[in-house]
C-alpha cells in the first residue's frame, strides 16, 4: 500500500498536480500506443510504415527528456 507520502513524491518532484501528471502521463500512453501500432503493422507488412514508430519514439523521447531534465539531480 502506497502512503500518501510515498504517493505524492513523484507529482511534487515533476511539480504537477495529480491531474496535471495524469494528462501528460495519459497523452504519453497515446503517442506510445501510436507507435507500437506503427510497430504492429511494420511486423506484418514490412513496407509499411518503415520509420513512422521509430520517428514517434525518438521525438517522444527527445520531448520528455528536455521537460524532465531540469528535475534530474
């Protein structure tokens, strides 16, 4: 079981509300899911999407290491 403590760390930490993180976090999920579906439809047709996942990953990642960079100690 979480403490309160425990359970607001994380949201103080990125300096968000409970609200505000679950909206990133959940517009997170959706572009990661876009790009496993990339992923998903390269695997079985392989001339599709060549490099749609992989774009969306990298700009993804490129996006929360330059918002969360400021937070690492």
């Amino acid at each position: 079981m979480y403490s309160h403590t425990r359970f607001n760390r994380h949201l103080r930490s990125a300096d968000q509300t409970y609200f505000e993180h679950f909206k990133e976090s959940f517009k997170f999920f959706r572009r990661s899911t876009k790009a496993s579906m990339f992923f998903l439809c390269h695997a079985v047709c392989p001339f599709m999407f060549e490099k749609s996942g992989s774009v969306e990953i990298s700009i993804l990642q490129d996006e929360i290491v330059k918002k969360y960079s400021k937070f690492r100690n």
